[in-house]
C-alpha cells in the first residue's frame, strides 16, 4: 500500500525539498497557501516519477484543516507520515516595538495552527505513524522577541506530544536542521553570505534517513 506524507508548508525552503526526497516513496500531500509555488512543487515530483495532491489551504484556518483531514480520512483512512514546516518569520524588533499584527500572527501560524493541527493528525497517524518537527532554539535572542517565542510555544506542544505517545505512538520526531538559504533565513539576515549555508536539498537528503529510519 502507498505510504503517504501530508507536509504542511511544503511550497518552499525545506518543506519542499522534503517533498521531493519524500516522493520516489510516498505519495505527498502537499499544504501551503501559495497555489503557484505547489504547482511547481507538484510538477518536479512528475517528472520524478511521484505523485502528489496539492492543497492550497491556510494552516491558520481551523475549519479548512478540519476539511483537509476529513478528506484524507475519506479518500486513505490512514497517515504515514506528518511534516510541519510552516513557519511564520515575524520582523526583527526589540521586544517594546513588536507590532500587535507581528504577535498576532506569529501565534497563529507557529503556535496555534500546530495546537489544532495535532489533534486532527494524530487519529489518521494511529498508532504506526510518526509526526515531524523542527526546532530553532532562539528564545532570548536579540530581537527574536516574537519569532522565538511562538516558536518556543510550538516545541514546547511537540515535545509533550513526543512525551506522551513514546509508549503508545505516534512517534513524534524533533529534528535540528542546519542553516539553510531560505526566504525565512534571509528575512532575519538579509546581509548573509548565502554560499555558507547549506542548500535545502542537501539538508533534505540528510534528514531523511532520520526520518525513514524512525518509521520503520
């Protein structure tokens, strides 16, 4: 039977690139809200022989992911794998400057999308299935006020999820992935040389036995 992998925000940077790694083995159900970047995203798995299901949808809209999990229900019954690389990069600002839209937002994607995604998810994973995070441990950090705090409330969900199931599954995986040339990194250092960091495909191709391995 088809192995399947819901990435949500799969249109760019390293959820991308894992959708491509991803999909000579499972068939990729692809989220984000940029329709164009998807379409691209879907049309290199083709070529590579993959297939996938686009889903243009905002994480941040609980009745959209409560579609998008009734309809993975529907169609498959079941979820091998969940990847979560959305990410909001909220401006640099000291912590008395940060705009009440900034907060607001970095909430919503990096903190609350993920509390009401989780308890979608994890019935379609059952048991079997293993759940994806990745961390970014800049709590404290200058500037990083809003970005780094949400982040931090994000972990700290995963990590009592992974608590939780390590007797009963899902497994849940935080992962540690290196700097990468994204748009996300480049809005925090505009001015960095971008040849140092490591492509999001080398970085995919890296954390990708962690992530087959764990499954199996």
């Amino acid at each position: 039977m088809t192995q399947l992998a819901l990435i949500t925000g799969a249109s760019r940077g390293l959820g991308s690139a894992l959708a491509e790694a991803l999909a000579p083995t499972h068939h990729i159900i692809a989220v984000a809200r940029t329709t164009g970047a998807l379409e691209e995203l879907d049309d290199r798995i083709k070529a590579a022989g993959g297939t996938a299901t686009l889903a243009p949808m905002d994480i941040t809209v609980p009745d959209a992911m409560a579609t998008l999990c009734r309809g993975i229900h529907d169609r498959w019954g079941k979820l091998d794998l969940w990847i979560h690389t959305a990410i909001h990069a909220a401006p640099l600002s000291p912590v008395n400057f940060v705009a009440a839209k900034d907060w607001q937002k970095s909430l919503a994607v990096n903190a609350t999308a993920p509390s009401v995604l989780i308890p979608y998810v994890a019935p379609l994973l059952g048991q079997e299935g293993q759940a994806v995070f990745f961390d970014d441990p800049r709590a404290g950090e200058k500037f990083f006020g809003a970005y780094a705090a949400s982040k931090a409330a994000q972990m700290s969900l995963a990590k009592s999820w992974q608590a939780e199931t390590a007797k009963t599954g899902p497994r849940v995986q935080i992962l540690d992935p290196k700097p990468m040339p994204t748009g996300l990194r480049a809005r925090f250092f505009p001015g960095e040389d971008r040849n140092a960091l490591t492509p999001a495909q080398d970085e995919a191709a890296r954390l990708l036995p962690q992530i087959l391995n764990a499954a199996s």
